[in-house]
C-alpha cells in the first residue's frame, strides 16, 4: 500500500459515505430533543452504526483496509456501551419509585 | 469497472434508504418502543448491505470474513441493546403509545 499524504482522491464510491453521514447527522436532533436519556442513547448508536457503515465504505474507497479493522472496534464497543448504560446508569432503579433525573 | 464492482456499488446505494430510515423514524416516531423499532432496520439492514457491497468489491476473502464479523457484531450489539432498553423501559412504567 502507498502511503499518500495530503487530501485523499475524492471518488464516486464517497456518495454513499457522504449520504449516510448526512441522515446520521439528522438523526443527532434526537439527542436535543429526546424526552429520555435512553432516547439520546438511541441517536448515538445510530451514530455508531452509521460510522461503521462510513468506515468501511471509506476503506473500499480510499483503498485503506485498516480502516475495516477500525469499524470492528466500533462494531464491538457499541454492544459495550448499551449494555453499560442499560445495566449502571438506567435500568438500576427498578420499581423504587424513587427514579433519578432522566435528563442526565 | 467489473461486474462484481458494479452489484456491490448497487448494494451501497440500496443501504442509504435503510438508514435515511432509520433516522427519520427516530425523530418522527412517539415513543421510545417505536423508536427502537425504526433504529434496528438501520442496524440490521441498512449496515447488512453495505457489508454485503463491501465483500463483493472487497479483493481477498479474509477481508469478507471480516466484514461478516462486523456486521455480526453489530447484530448482536442490536439485538441485546434493543431488548436491553426496552425491558428498562417496561419496568420504568413508560407506557407504549397509544392512537389519541
């Protein structure tokens, strides 16, 4: 592989990378909006998501295959991260009656 | 450009509906049940035919074995996150939207 530096050829394989960013970056009101803290959790794992998806549609087309190793990380720390949140932040105060502020 | 290239290129762009999607449904929908609902198409589908565009224009099968890991792991990231969340929200007495 040849290392380039400065900006990357741009090609035709980019558009769909730059779509998905778009509705991905949409999607982020929720983070404003959203009632619950579970809803702003919901926009970050669409941001995972789309950031895998970006990640390896970048790796086909700036033909760099670290890239895909980079969306695996992505890919196992968002199963990490909802299942930390659901098990310490949200889900601990079951039926006391005493819920903590969801605005946090 | 080969045939190959050029399926995996159709893929690519089948997989933007499925995630355009996947965010308007999680601002539009009411709740966060709904919500969760319009979130996993996005998981599941919209990354399952990126992954797939990728393998076909991908040169070496490791890489595709690769990407199926990923996309793997997305799923169950998905699956869990989904029923996680939602049991969280059930026994936080948040109840699912009903037609007013």
């Amino acid at each position: 592989m040849i290392t380039r530096w400065g900006p990357p050829k741009v090609n035709h394989y980019m558009w769909p990378a730059l779509l998905i960013l778009i509705s991905v970056v949409v999607g982020l009101i929720r983070i404003l909006k959203g009632p619950t803290a579970a809803d702003r959790m919901l926009a970050a794992q669409l941001f995972g998501t789309g950031g895998v998806a970006i990640l390896l549609i970048l790796a086909q087309a700036m033909q760099m295959p670290s890239l895909v190793d980079v969306a695996l990380i992505y890919a196992l720390l968002a199963a990490i991260t909802m299942v930390v949140f659901v098990r310490r932040q949200w889900g601990s105060h079951e039926n006391t009656g005493e819920m903590k502020d969801e605005s946090h | 450009m080969s045939l190959t290239d050029l399926l995996g290129s159709f893929l690519l762009l089948l997989a933007i509906p499925f995630f355009w999607g996947g965010s308007l449904g999680l601002l539009r929908f009411p709740d966060i049940y709904t919500r969760l609902h319009a979130l996993t198409k996005a998981d599941n589908l919209g990354l399952g035919l990126v992954v797939a565009g990728s393998i076909l224009m991908s040169k070496e099968w490791t890489v595709g074995v690769k990407l199926l890991l990923i996309w793997l792991a997305v799923l169950v990231a998905s699956t869990i996150s989904c029923y996680l969340i939602a049991n969280a929200a059930h026994k936080r007495k948040i109840n699912p939207w009903k037609l007013p």
